[in-house]
C-alpha cells in the first residue's frame, strides 16, 4: 500500500521506516526542508538504536522516500498518517493542536482522491472529529475518513516495540476506514500482535491512559522508594515482588529520579486538562504531575545531604542527562531541575552523557562537559548518576575514585551494589535502600 507519513519526528521516521521494512511504499513528509535533506543522505535527526541502518535499507531498496512537498506525496496515497508534536501550550498546560489542524488542512488541499487519514500523534479526545470536519469543509469531491492509531512505542527501543507491538489499536468509524488501516498491519511481521477495534474516542482516550497509568506505576514505586529508606526497606525486593503477581506485572516498577521525557509530563497533564474540561477531575493523575515534580528538585536535595548540608563551591560530577538510556533526548529530563538547583546551591558541574550532551548545551548552561564519566570525575567531590546507560553500568569504581576528590557516589538508578561501590572506597547513596540517608534527606526537605 502507499502510505504517507507527514511529520519525520520520533513516532513518524520509526513509523515510516518499520511500515517501508513490512513492505508498504512509503513517503515521509516534513516541512523542514533540511531534516529532509539529511534524511536523503541517511543523516537521522535523533538517536535511536538501529534506526539509521534500518532507514538507509529502506530508501536504497526504494520504499522510503524523504520529501517537503505534500501534494506530490499524496497522489495516488490510500492513507496519510498524521505524526506530528503535540507539545503541552506554554499558556495553559493543554495539548497544542496547531500542527495536527494545519496538516490536516493542507492534506484536504492538497488529497488527489478518496483518503483515510490517521492520527498517531498523541491527541485529546474529539480530535479526529474536528480533523474529520476540516477535511469535509473544504469541500473537495472525496471521500475523507479519520482514524486514530494510537503510536505505543518507547525511545530507544522504538523499532523493537513498534515491530512486535503488545496490542495495535484502530479507533475507526466505518469500515471502509477501518479496513484500510487493518490492512496496513495484517502483513507478515505484525500477524502476532493483536488488534483492537474501538470507537475513536475511545482511541485517543486509550493513549492518554495508558501513559497516565504507566506514570502512575513509577511514581508509586518512587513513593514507596522514599518509604524504604524511612522504614529500612529495599524497594528493588518490594519491586519485584509485587511485580511477581500477575496483576500488577513486573515492568515499570524501577525507581528513579522521576519520570520525564517528551510523553509522560506532556500526556499526564494532557489528560487531566480534558477530565477538568468534560468537569471529571482525575486525582490520581494529578498527584501523579505533582509528586513527580517535586521529586526531581528534591534529587537535588539528596545530593546536598550526601555531600553533608551544603555543596557550595563544591565539585559535583553529573553522569547522565537524557531523560533515559539510549536516547539523546533532554525534553523534561529530571537531569535538568537536579543540575540546576545544584547550581543554584552553589555547585560547579562537570557533566558527561554518550549522546545528549549536544541537546543539553541549548538547554543547560555553566557546565563543564566531559569526554567520558571519568573525565566528569577529575576532581569531583561527589559522582551522581543520573541516567541507567549501560557505560554507566559497567564502571570502572576503582579508576573513578582515583579520579575524584571526595568519596561520594550518589546512585539514582540504583546500578550498584553497596559492596561493588564500598571495595572502590566510595561512600554510596542510593535510593529507596537507606534509612539514614533518608532521615536526613527529610531533614531538609522539612526546611525547604
Ligand atoms: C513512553 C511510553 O512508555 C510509550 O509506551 C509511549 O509510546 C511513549 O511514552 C509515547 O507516548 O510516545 P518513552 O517516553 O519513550 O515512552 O519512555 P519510557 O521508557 O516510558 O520512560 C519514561 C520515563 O519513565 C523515563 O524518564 C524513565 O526513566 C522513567 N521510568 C520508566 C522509570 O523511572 N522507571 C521505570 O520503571 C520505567
């Protein structure tokens, strides 16, 4: 089939390149004109694992093609795939459809015959509705249908999990739409995942939740981090206990420094921002926003304390800024309110991350940025990790204390052992594993 993709961000090239890989003819659309362009040479906007070598095989076997110009895209297409941003509007918190609406706009301009439309982007309820009524505004002579294909798929595993999905769900409202969208999936490559028909609302609800609930599941376990440290618990044994009852699954379950990323924080308040509207306040996940917001400062805090109540003038090595392993993407990172309340503190920061140091320099200033995590080190009087890369994993702890001045490793991740790191000399802090730790982290959160 001939599929176009307009939008050539994260879920529109993993999209197009996976759909190419299945065997579907496909264009990727975007107006900006350069990202075309180094798409064209194999140049990729992100960093994805295996995203390049699949994109490259694709074009040089002449299913995926790279372009600015829609209406040449769109001849003779049986669908078009909507992938654009959908970022939090700065004034209010609710999810900006600009983008959405102008591309759906431009796609009835410019349709050379009848068009089933998907929405991929994360959208609020009733957005294929108004989608839908654009296109028939315009009055062309086709048949126009709106569908909502919710994108599933995580950074850094993003070709894994689109290709072998855990479920595809189809929000249509004929069966003409309906149809044309299972078919694109019921190719050799999807035939495990299973599919489920919804309305379409039903749909665009069915993402916001899941991603809410998935939020949910983390802050829970951060919460239940902070009751370890207070009652001497290990969360990492709670975890996997109750992640051992099959009603409460295993994943999800890893405590951290709070959740971030371009989706959880834009989806969690997306959705409540829709419940206020429709007058139903969903509580759970408006604690969720808050709990996970202040947690990420009060990382900040937990390094204060380890480094003995104040780390002015002091030397803090920062291991990790992308929001998560393997990606090179800051957006909400937890790193960014970490580093800069330890700036505001007083802390000089010498950071290093295998890939998002390029993105964080727009974003994050007054840092010294390194070539690897034991350059960040040199001279550090405490080591934070921040984000559970693999390089991270595997540390040389005897090679990095000979590196630091201090004898503080700060773990958010909770990569190590208290033995690994206590044989390399260090003092360890980990989280959701110390009741000490947490007593006096109390201590000055009560003061803040
Ligand atoms: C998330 C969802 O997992 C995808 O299913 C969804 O398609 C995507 O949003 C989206 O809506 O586009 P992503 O943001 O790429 O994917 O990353 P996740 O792996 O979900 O991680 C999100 C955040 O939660 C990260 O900050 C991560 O460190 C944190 N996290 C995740 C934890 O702190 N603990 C965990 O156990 C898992």
């Amino acid at each position: 089939m001939k599929i176009v993709i307009v939008g050539s961000g994260y879920v529109g090239l993993v999209a197009g390149a996976c759909f190419a890989e299945l065997g579907h003819q496909i264009v990727c659309v975007d107006n900006n004109p350069a990202k075309i362009g180094s798409l064209r040479e194999g140049v990729m906007p992100i960093y994805e694992p295996g995203l390049d070598v699949l994109v490259m095989r694709n074009a040089e076997a002449g299913r995926l093609h790279f372009t600015d110009d829609l209406g040449e895209a769109l001849i003779n297409a049986d669908a078009a795939f909507i992938a654009v941003g959908t970022p939090p509007r700065p004034t209010d918190g609710h999810a900006d459809m600009k983008y959405v609406y102008a591309v759906a706009r431009e796609i009835a301009e410019k349709a050379t015959g009848d068009l089933v439309v998907v929405d991929k982007s994360t959208v609020p309820v009733g957005t294929g509705d108004e989608v839908e009524r654009l296109l028939r505004a315009t009055n062309r002579p086709f048949r126009f249908s709106v569908v909502s294909n919710p994108e599933f798929l995580r950074e850094g595993v993003a070709i894994d999990d689109f290709m072998k999905p855990d479920r595809i769900v189809i929000g249509a409202e004929d069966d003409w739409a309906k149809g044309v969208v299972s078919a694109i999936y019921s190719v050799p490559g999807f035939d495990k995942a299973p599919i489920l028909h919804t309305s379409r609302r039903t749909a665009e609800l069915l993402k916001y939740a899941a991603n809410a609930f998935l939020a949910m599941k983390i802050t829970f376990i951060n919460e239940i981090a902070d009751l370890c440290e207070a009652v001497g618990g290990d969360v990492r044994d709670v975890a996997q206990g109750i992640g051992m009852d099959s009603r409460i699954g295993g994943k999800f379950l890893n405590t951290g420094p709070g959740y971030g990323g371009s989706c959880f924080p834009k989806d969690t308040l997306a959705i409540s921002k829709t419940a206020r509207d429709y007058r139903v306040q969903l509580r759970t996940v408006e604690t969720v926003i808050q709990v996970n917001e202040n947690r990420k400062r009060a990382m900040a805090l937990r390094v204060v304390d380890a480094c003995g109540g104040s780390v002015r003038g002091k030397t803090i090595a920062i291991l990790g800024l992308a929001f998560k392993a393997d990606t090179d993407d800051m957006r909400d990172s937890p790193s960014i309110p970490v580093i800069q309340a330890l700036q505001d503190f007083g802390a000089d920061v010498r950071a290093y991350d295998p890939e998002a140091m390029e993105n964080s320099r727009g974003i994050l200033n007054q840092i010294h940025y390194c070539s690897d995590a034991y350059d960040a080190a040199d001279k550090a009087d405490a080591v934070v990790i921040l984000t559970e890369w693999n390089e991270f994993k595997n540390l040389d702890l005897r090679k990095l204390r000979a590196k630091t001045s201090g004898r503080l490793l700060v773990d958010l991740r909770n990569l190590y052992t208290e033995d690994e790191v206590a044989n390399a000399d260090f003092d360890y802090w980990c989280i959701g594993r110390r009741a000490t730790f947490q007593r006096e982290a109390e201590h000055y959160l009560a003061a803040e």
